[in-house]
C-alpha cells in the first residue's frame, strides 16, 4: 500500500496535465466521473474556456485523435495500436489514428553520446570509424543515426532514447487506472474493453522497449527466408547489441514513399507488390510469426524487385491451433457453412454468448455476397472491412494476435494497391490459401489431428476417478463455494437503499405531521406565535423533510 501511495503522488503531476487537456477538449464529465474533480478545479483555472468550447465542437474521432497527439509519446503509441483495432472501430476512427505519427523532436548529441558510451563501455568515436551526429529519424522511442565500422561497413545505431522507461511506465499506470474506472462508471465505453486494450497495449510497449527482443525477431524472421532472396532483413552485431541499442546493417534503398525514385530505377511495381504479399501470407500461414506493421516507414525498395525489412519491435504470432482456425474459417466461407463461421468468430471472440438468429443471418448475407466468387476474384480488403463490420454490430472483439493478422493483411493491400492501382492481392493470395486448406484437410493432417483428439479424450477419461474422489472429498469438507458477481445488481442494491431511505423519511415526515396536530390541541405553557412551540416545531421539521424528499426524488429523476 505504501508502494502504491508512493507511485500516486509521484504521478500527481501527470494526472493534472491529463485532466487539463480533457477539458479543453470538451470531456469535463468525464473528468468529474471518474474522480479526478481536484485536478478538473486546478486544471480549469488555466484554460481558455473559449479555446475549450472550440475544440469541443470537432467532430468525437478527431477530438480524440487530437488528445492523444497532446498527450504524448504513450497515447501516440496507444493510438497506433488503436488503428489496427478494426473489429472495434468503424472507417471514420481508424481513419483518424491513422493520422498519429511516431515522430519526436530528436535528442541532443551529448546526451545520445553519454548513453551510448555507458552501453558500449567505450566512447563511440573508438568503437567505430564514423558516426553521424544527426541522426536519420526520431520516434517517440528511440533515433537512429547512422555509422561505419572499422572494417568500412554501412551500419545504423538505433538508441533507446535516455530516460524513456520511467516515463512510459508513469504513463502506463495511469492508464490502467484510468481504464478500471472508465469501464466501472461509463457504460458506454465498456463494450471496447478498455481494460483488456491497456493491458495488450502495456505489454506490446514493454517488448518494444526491449530493442534486443527486436534483434532477436528479425533474426527469426531472417532464419525463416533463407531460401527466398525476395526478403532481405538487416544483419545484427550482437557484440554491440542490447537493450538500449540496436546495431544493425544499413539497407541502401527506396523508401516505400518514394515511388517516383522506383520508376527511375526501372522498378517493376507489380512484381514488387506480388513479392511483397507472398512474403506476409508465408510469414502468417506458413511460419506464424509475422512483421506485424509492415508500412512504407519500415520498408525499402532493393534491386531486383527485392523488398528490405526494418523495425521487428511489432511481431504478431500465430500457433498451429490458431492457423488452423484460420484454415477453418476459410473453409466456412467457401462451403457457405454459416454456424461453421459463426462459432468461429465467436470462439476468437472469447464471448459467452451462443450464436444469435441475428448473427447467423449476417454471416449467411455476408456468404451469400461472395458466395461462387473465384478466389482470384475477390476483394480482399473489402471483405475484410465487411466481417469486421459485422463483428462490431455484434460486440464482438478478436484477439490481439488476430487484430495484428488482419491489420497486417490490409496493410499489404494498401501498399500494393499504390504500387500498382490494378494490384489483386487475392490472385496472389489464392495459390498459398488453396495450400494451406488442402494441407489443413490431408489424410496425413486430420489423422494426426484425430489421434491427437483420441489420446486427449483418453487422457481425460483416466483422469476422470481422481478429479470425481477430490470433487467428492471437497463437497464433505464443505469447500465448494459458488461465486456470482452480478454487476447490475449493485445498482439495484443502490436503488433499493435510496427508496428505503426516501420511505423512511416519508414515514417520518408523516409521523411528525400527525404527531404535531395532536400536540396543538393539547394546552402548553411554551408557545410561538401563539401555538404551541413543541407542535410547531414538529410542523417545521416535517416541512423541511418534505422538501429533502421532493428535492430527492426531482434529483433522481434528473440523474436518470
């Protein structure tokens, strides 16, 4: 308790300089809601109302976008994550936290010298023939500056910027906290899962810390591609590496922006488009560990219509089980199996519900639609927008590793769409598919999958009698207990404690209003204008009780 006291006040700061740019955003309720009234007092001082009013007429995706840009490198980072949330945002968010960029004002030389000197046990000018003081990028995480070795070759130092951990980590308890309290008293916002999305975001952003958890995916990744030279993946000096700094080749290329510079290389965009899509598909159905925020910024165009890889800090993983969930999906869609489907996604969905009428029927609509359509012929990113459309409308939300295959899928098919407008990704994706599936359902597999079941079954079975002798043994000692945690009836709770307390007042009100009558009819010595003092009190405090319970009761009324 002392610890978390400690962490509160130390975060007090930060908690005011949310509070305050909240406000002038137009989420003043919102503030008072979730507790933070002081900070909402102090913040308000400082405000320009005006301004506030402003920003509070834009429209509720941009409002938040513009938020989380203020709010800095943390929520940059959490919009990003957000963007590839499309199960639970509709075009016009996404479309938004599409906007934020991981960009930072870069940090000063002397302090980028000092750490590096600390990680490599030496001042970098000894360790290496040339460093560029400028550096070629600046994100919110760390900068890149690039270097030669001794030996003549190109390299590039990714360093975490100095002091970064303690920040993000002040950052990352706030927004827990804000999380537990916006999915307790906002019901509105509950169906997104605030809690869970923090949680997923928290982890995802310590692994990036990490920069040689980031080396270690890519060499992964590299081990992978071997044998395909259409990949081609920075080379890591571990002797240089760790968790503050990342040493890797340099990859001298075309930026995945500048397609002017592709033409003039005499680039064929297709093929590159094509490669670029098989190297995903592979990464996903064939490895289950993928790149999984393959834009233009993390690309470079080589000779020989090669793609270049950077940045391995977002890596999503896919196990075998889950590929073949995928697999199955797809065979739902193909053979028109709608509960097939449906189960699917409610499984991914970890959802308690059963498959609905109504759910059945947009998964049949949505069958129907592409239904008899040749694999070559569909729109793949199209589709996708439309299933999870459909999971929206439904509440239903995917697990993160699938959240990063989709986003993953209809980042491939934007980049290939702009290197070639006439790009079909399903035509390249159909061929990989149709092998997963016809693996998915060899002979060989579903035996393997059926003796697997078997000897699951088997082993359950044998496990039977002990798990019955404890259940039995629990059941005497009387150590079974039944847990129901019911949210909806602590309103209820609360609802029936505020009308057993109005009744309660009113009881009393009526008493004092009887009980006065009486005592005006009875001779006292102690009188108030002309009545009786005890009798007129009685009047007085029954007044005033009515009055609390009318006020009570229009207040409720208002709450409501």
């Amino acid at each position: 308790m002392l610890w978390q006291a400690l962490n509160a006040a130390r975060d007090l700061g930060r908690v005011q300089d949310i509070a305050a740019i909240l406000i002038r955003y137009g989420f003043g309720d919102l503030v008072r809601r979730i507790g933070m009234a002081g900070a909402l007092e102090r913040a308000g001082k400082a405000l320009h109302w005006k301004k506030a009013e402003e920003l509070a007429r834009l429209q509720p995706p941009e409002r938040i976008r513009r938020i989380l840009e203020e709010l800095g490198p943390t929520f940059v980072k959490l919009g990003q994550v957000l963007a590839t949330r499309v199960d639970l945002f509709g075009p016009e968010w996404l479309g938004e936290f599409r906007k934020l960029q991981d960009h930072a004002p870069p940090v000063a030389w002397e302090k980028i010298h000092a750490q590096l000197t600390e990680d490599l046990g030496a001042a970098p000018e000894e360790v290496f023939a040339h460093v560029e003081p400028e550096p070629l990028a600046a994100a919110s995480l760390g900068q890149v500056h690039r270097a030669r070795l001794k030996d003549g070759s190109e390299v590039i130092l990714k360093v975490r910027r100095p002091g970064i951990r303690p920040v993000v980590e002040a950052d990352l308890r706030l927004l827990q906290r804000l999380a537990e309290i916006v999915e307790n008293e906002t019901d509105e916002l509950e169906r997104y899962r605030p809690r869970l999305l923090v949680r997923q975001f928290s982890a995802s952003l310590r692994r990036e810390l990490d920069f040689a958890a980031e080396c270690r995916n890519a060499e992964r990744i590299a081990r992978s591609f071997a044998d395909r030279p259409e990949l081609v993946v920075p080379s890591v000096f571990w002797e240089w590496s760790g968790e503050r700094l990342n040493v890797q080749s340099f990859l001298d290329g075309i930026g995945g922006n500048n397609l002017d510079a592709v033409d003039e290389a005499g680039m064929d965009r297709h093929a590159i488009a094509a490669a670029g899509t098989r190297i995903i598909l592979r990464m996903i159905l064939d490895h289950g560990f993928f790149h999984a925020d393959p834009h233009p910024g993390n690309i470079k165009y080589l000779s020989d219509n090669r793609i270049g890889l950077m940045d391995f800090g977002m890596v999503g993983r896919l196990s075998e089980d889950r590929r073949q969930e995928v697999a199955e999906l797809l065979y739902g869609l193909v053979s028109r199996d709608a509960d097939l489907v449906a189960a699917t996604l409610i499984d991914w969905s970890e959802s308690e519900e059963t498959v609905s009428d109504a759910l059945r029927d947009d998964i049949n609509e949505f069958i129907d639609h592409y239904h008899g359509v040749p694999l070559e012929k569909l729109d793949m990113g199209r589709m996708i927008s439309e299933i999870t459309g459909v999971l929206r409308n439904h509440h239903l939300v995917l697990p993160a590793d699938l959240v990063l295959m989709l986003k993953a899928f209809l980042t491939m098919e934007g980049m290939g769409r702009s290197l070639d407008p006439e790009f079909d990704m399903a035509s390249e994706a159909a061929p990989i598919i149709e092998e997963v599936l016809k693996a998915h359902y060899s002979p060989v597999n579903m035996a393997r999958r059926m003796q697997h079941g078997v000897a699951e079954s088997l082993k359950m079975l044998g496990a039977l009698p002990r798990d019955l002798s404890r259940l039995m043994r629990a059941i005497r000692r009387g150590r079974i207990e039944v847990h129901l945690d019911i949210q909806s009836l602590k309103d209820v709770g609360h609802r029936l404690d505020r009308a057993a307390s109005r009744l309660t007042l009113g009881v009393v009100t009526a008493a004092l209003i009887i009980g006065s009558a009486i005592v005006l009819n009875v001779q006292s010595d102690r009188e108030a204008f002309g009545l009786p003092l005890f009798g007129l009190l009685g009047f007085v405090g029954a007044a005033l009780g009515g009055v609390w319970l009318l006020f009570s009761i229009w207040r409720s009324g208002r709450n409501d």
